[in-house]
C-alpha cells in the first residue's frame, strides 16, 4: 500500500443523513511549485477538487470491490493545479457502492455505516522543501449543493449552494491493510449523445430520446433564475402505445432533482448513473417546443475505459446491427464490475452472466486488467470451502454457489489466457480454480455428479419457468431442462479446464485427469441410460455436445437439430445453452442450421429484437412486459452469440497451445445467404484480420497474420500452416 496513506486519518461526519460530506483543507504555500501529487481513497465515492477545479477525470472512484479486504486508492499529478500562497483542497464523498443501494434487496451500508475519507497530498517545492497534507483532525467537514445521490435513486442538486456551514470531522479507527493500488480501468464519459427526437406522447409527456439505450448520466445547459427547478426520469423503451415506460426499473426511480440559481449554468449528475435511452421531463424552467429547445440536453456515456479491440461486419445489416446492440451491451454493463443491467436496482456482477460472455467481451475489447481486477475480487469473496458466491462483489450472502455461475471461477481464466496469452493469469488463479472444483467434488453423496442443493438451470429458457425449475426428473420430462444434468456438467466442464490449466503451467494433474474420466463417465451412465437422454432440450444436448460428455456426437447433433425442427426452426435455449448452441451445431455437420438461427427474425430469436428496434441486448427473446420487474433491455448474456461471429462466421479462433493469437486458427463456414463476412482483432502480436467473399461460383478467403504469428488455415479437408502476412485463398 502506499506508505504516504499510512500519515493520513479516516475521515467522517458527525451526521447520518442522506447529504454527501464535503471535506475541506486549505494550506499555504511559500513557494513555487515542483511537484505534486494527491493520494485518496474512501468508503463511498468520491471527488475532488483543488482550487475549484476538478481532479482527473474518472468517476466513481475508488472503484467497487469487496472492501473488507481490498480498497483501491488512486493517484493524481495536481501540479499544475497549486498556487503560490492560499490553496483550496475540496473532497466530496458520497454512498455509492460501499454505503448506498446495491443489489436486487436493495441493502444499503453493507460495507461501512457512513462515507469516510482517507487522502494525502504531497508537495514538493522548486526551493527542495516538501510539502504533505493529510487528513487529520484539522480538516473541516461542510455540506455541498449535492443534496442527495444515490446509483438506484438519482441525485439532488441545489444549485443555489456553495458554501454552508463547516464543522470538526470525526476521526474513525479504520485501519490500512486492505488498501492496493489501482487495479481496474477507471470509469470515465466515453462517447457523447445529443437528443435524437422530442417525443410527446398520447399522455401529454414530453420526452427526450438519445437513439441509443446505454449506461451514463445526462448533462444540460440553461439560463434560469434562482428556484427554477429541473426533474428528469430514465426510460429504455416506450410502451406499445408510445408512452413512457420504466415498471422495469423496480425500486430504481433514478430521477434528477435540479434546483437552478441564477444565471447561465451547466450540470451533470456527480455520483450516479442510470441505464436509459429516454429521458422524461417532468419539470423544466421553459415551454418545450421542438428539439431546438432541449440543444443543450446530451447524454453521456458511461463505462469502464476499455481499449476497442475487435470488429465485425457482413452482407446482412440486421446482423451488423446485432452486432452494434452486441457491443452496446458490453458498454452499459463493463462499468467498474461485470454487471448484469445497468437500470433497475439490481446491477450486479452476476458470474453466470460474466462467464458466458467472456470469449465474446474479450475479442470486442481489452478486457484482461478489468477482468483480472473482478477475479481478484472472486477470490477474496471465495468462501473457506471453495464455494464461489453467486455475484461478485458479494452482496447477495445468503445464496449458495450455483453451476454455470459460480464456474466463472475457471472459465474466466482459462479464456483471458486463451485471448491474451499471459500465463501469469493462471497463475494467479488456479488455486481458487482447483478450490471450486474440489467444492463441487465435496457436494452431494457422488463425487463424480453434482447433484445437491438448488440450481439455476437454464435461466431465462423458453422452455421452462423463471426463475428456476423445480429439481425433479418429472420437472425435466415436462419440458425444463433437468437442473442437475446442468450442473454436473458443468462440473465435468471446470475439471476439463482445470487440468488445461495445470498443464499450461507444468503442475501434475494426473489426479485430475482421472477424476474428468469418471465424472464425464458416471454422466453419460446418469443421464443417458440406454441411451436415450432423461432431458430431451437443446440445452441438454448443447452442453453434452459442447463440452464433449457424449461419444456419438453425430448422434447428438441430429437429436439438436431435430429439436430446433420440432421448435419450428426455433431456439429453446436460455442463458446456459444459447452460448455453446450455434457452435454445437456448426462443429457438427450443421451450419445451415446454425445460420438459420442466427438469421431467424421472429421470436424467439437475436434478430426479433433488432426488428423491434432494440440498441441493446434483451434479457427475455420477446422483450414482453408482461413481468415488467424482471425485464431488462439492456442485458448482454445473449450477446455471447457474438464469439461465434467472430470464430465461425468469420473464422478467427486462438489455438490454446499457442494462446494470445500467436497461432490463429482460421476456419471460416460460409452461409449462402450472406455474401461476404470480416472481422478483426487486436492482439499483442498486432491486428488479425480475416474472412471471406462469394464470388460467382468461387469463394475468396483471406487473413492477415501479424508479424511473428502463424496461423493454421483449415478450408478444404487439410490444414495448411503459413507464416506471418496476408494470405488469400480461393475455393470453389
């Protein structure tokens, strides 16, 4: 930790109220400045200010990890910032994660009762002296303009305040140890929307739509006089008559209160954030006539500032479109954790949701010091018998790990190595990797099943109910995918990928490799005997398929495609099978299948959404309303389909023995019903470009390797090994 820190106190205020802290220092300085730099963490979020101005640019910092034992501290160079003579050092800290709302409950000060400071400034002067203001008993504690902010119920803002009344802070014996350095990307505004359209609806409202659902706040510009009041409320979608709709949002009202003073003024919400892409006035100094109106409204995206590393695009915009609403989600719910939507209360760094969509997260950006910050946080929340909690940070507690989302123990890792190429990410994780697996062994009688407590199933499946089906072979004969043939699955997929793991790193795992044996043997005796399967859904073909738990797979696939038959040409599947499907099909003879999927327009399918004018990925196919408390418009499981565009669509995989691109292996599967597919991304090696083109009777092929990459190319029945450069192949 930063021994600078270890001068500073904890900081906080006499108060308990809703009111954010603003903690003040003012100090003289006697000479020139030549450096300087601010240390600060908090329990909450903070921001701070010197001499008025803001410092740095990121937001909601220190970040949201389990605070218990890991709190994140930042650094700023405030040079240029520092006068000569009286300085000015403002900090603002508000609830955020750490005291205010989280989770679907809605539980508040989970982490710590009330927001708390703990800063450091260091100065060093042109004449060699320096410089340090910590936090101490001689530090003020004042209350700002911010009345009120919280991420589920928005924020209140008084413009007309500046400067109340300060008072004597209160020291708090926190201690130093869980303080690290900063270990994620920082949240910062990253793309800038002005309002597309001014809706009045058949109600009478008047609403803002920005084209585009997202994560981020609004920002506005007006002259108003003191007392003017300003009341804004988030929306996704309008209902099916045209007006505003937000039942979806549950508890989460998100609502801005703003109080003008007098004069020109300009505001954006400091420490919340909402998922929205509709925004209703319901309070505005002037009469709105048209868009010229609202000019100075802007939306402003938020999400961790994350590197753009992967493109896609072909012959058919509805897919392109799919693809935009694919990285779209990625955007909204990459904010800080892995979150699942970023609008109702909820917005949790649920594992299932994380695990499958990692492949697709990390070929569209670079996700690896993100995801290596959340994994940190896995472990410190893992529990003493290996058990991985269901959301991560933990704020859920009283749920017991559950297959497919408490996976995300292994998986994550297994393919941020396979993307990135960094052995050190396994290093760092397989102890926690080899103590889930041997959590699922201690379960239940059979240490080679894992059938014992309550599962998740196949969430969201339209063949079965939410949130999960009872845990019955009569459950799964009438229709539910059998939750136990999920999780003991699972199981046999985290041991596969454990022994990868060890292997990659040198470790013996003949232990094992024996136990894969057994639990992939004691599965097909369990749910395939005589060789017919106990739960006949895609998802329980797709993960016996996808994972490799049968040895007929020709066999398997043809029952899969007969299902998707007898759906009419339609998926089944939830956030457990719609992953591994379009790959279960296409790795076994049926891709026309797999493309029909993919291409499908009514429900329930990717495109139905996108038809339906969707920006986002839904959480339910038919985006129905019906159960407004649990639909979200801005979920991205589904977008998972997304690391198959990129491997099979276009063709560009890794080859785990040569992870991180450094060999690619490139087996494009054509569709007629598209004329051309591309795709790129951006390793450490350099851009991998590749695709094909139809071309009268003839289809061109072509990939670009990066200089000291190889690549393996499998178009016709061999594979063809080439160096770096660009290579073109023309098949007919």
């Amino acid at each position: 930790m930063s021994e600078l820190l270890k001068r500073a106190q904890w900081l906080r205020a006499a108060w308990d109220d809703e009111i954010p802290p603003v903690f003040r220092k003012e100090f003289i300085l006697d000479g020139a400045v030549k450096r300087a730099e601010l240390t600060v963490t908090a329990m909450g979020i903070y921001e701070a200010e010197l001499n008025r101005v803001r410092v740095g640019d990121e937001r909601f910092a220190p970040g949201w990890t389990m605070y218990q034992k890991r709190l994140q501290y930042q650094k700023y160079d405030v040079t240029e910032l520092l006068n000569r003579g009286t300085n000015l050092l403002d900090i603002t800290v508000a609830n955020g994660w750490c005291v205010g709302k989280v989770g679907y409950e809605g539980r508040s000060r989970v982490w710590a009762h009330q927001p708390e400071l703990l800063a450091c400034l260091e100065v060093e002067l042109e004449n060699g002296t320096t410089f340090t203001v910590c936090t101490d008993s001689d530090w003020t504690v004042g209350k700002g303009p911010v009345r009120a902010s919280e991420f589920f119920d928005g924020e209140i803002y008084d413009a007309r305040i500046e400067n109340g009344e300060f008072t004597t802070p209160i020291l708090t014996a926190r201690g130093y140890e869980n303080l690290i350095p900063q270990e994620g990307e920082v949240v910062r505004v990253t793309d800038v929307h002005p309002v597309k359209e001014v809706i009045f609806t058949p109600k009478g409202e008047i609403v803002l739509d920005f084209g585009q659902n997202m994560s981020g706040i609004v920002e506005f510009e007006l002259t108003a006089k003191s007392g003017d009041r300003v009341e804004m409320s988030p929306a996704e979608i309008l209902d099916s008559e045209g007006n505003f709709f937000n039942e979806n949002y549950r508890s989460a009202a998100g609502r801005i209160v703003y109080t003008c003073k007098d004069g020109m003024q300009k505001y954006a919400p400091h420490f919340m954030f909402q998922g929205f892409r509709y925004l209703r006035l319901d309070a505005w100094p002037f009469e709105i006539r048209s868009i010229e109106d609202v000019r100075s409204v802007r939306a402003l995206t938020l999400h961790s500032d994350l590197q753009r590393t992967g493109t896609f695009s072909c012959s058919d915009e509805l897919v392109n479109q799919l693809f935009s609403n694919i990285i779209w989600g990625q955007k909204s719910n990459f904010l800080e954790i892995p979150t699942d939507c970023p609008q109702r209360n909820e917005r949790c760094g649920w594992t299932g949701d994380a695990q499958v969509f990692i492949r697709t997260a990390t070929y569209n950006y670079n996700v690896e010091k993100f995801f290596r910050k959340w994994l940190n946080d896995l472990k410190a929340c893992q529990f003493p018998n290996g058990g991985v909690p269901l959301v991560i940070p933990d704020v859920v507690y009283d749920k017991e790990p559950a297959a497919a989302w408490s996976d995300a123990a292994v998986i994550c890792p297994w393919q941020l190595y396979l993307t990135y190429g960094n052995l050190n990410i396994l290093e760092d994780q397989f102890e926690s990797m080899r103590a889930w697996v041997e959590f699922i062994r201690a379960q239940g009688t059979n240490e080679y099943l894992w059938e014992h407590g309550r599962q998740y199933a196949d969430w969201c499946a339209p063949d079965a109910p939410c949130p999960w089906p009872e845990l019955s072979k009569e459950a799964a004969m009438s229709g539910a995918t059998y939750p136990y043939l999920v999780s003991s699955a699972y199981y046999a997929y985290s041991t596969k990928l454990l022994v990868k793991a060890g292997r990659a790193l040198g470790k013996d795992m003949s232990e094992y490799e024996r136990l894969y044996d057994m639990i992939r043997r004691t599965y097909q005796n369990r749910y395939f005997p005589n060789g017919n399967i106990i739960s006949n859904t895609q998802t329980a073909w797709v993960l016996s398929l996808y994972f490799d738990l049968v040895d007929d797979k020709a066999n398997a696939a043809a029952q899969l495609a007969k299902l998707v038959e007898q759906a009419g040409g339609a998926l089944t599947t939830g956030f457990i099978g719609t992953p591994y499907l379009l790959h279960a099909l296409s790795d076994n003879g049926y891709v026309d299948l797999a493309y029909s999927l993919l291409l499908r327009r009514e429900s329930p399918s990717w495109l139905y959404a996108v038809e339906h004018g969707a920006t986002t990925i839904w959480e339910r196919w038919d985006g129905s309303t019906k159960d407004a408390a649990n639909c979200s418009f801005n979920h991205y499981a589904y977008g998972a389909v997304g690391d198959w565009l990129y491997q099979t669509a276009a063709g560009i995989a890794p080859d785990e023995t040569a992870p991180g691109f450094q060999n690619i292996i490139f087996a494009p599967k054509p569709d007629s019903r598209l004329t051309w597919c591309k795709a790129s991304i951006d390793t450490k090696y350099g851009t991998v470009a590749g695709g094909w083109l139809r071309r009268d009777d003839a289809t061109v092929y072509e990939l670009t390797v990066p200089d000291g990459c190889t690549a393996t190319l499998f178009l016709n029945s061999t594979a063809e090994h080439v160096s770096s450069g660009t290579h073109r192949r023309v098949v007919k």
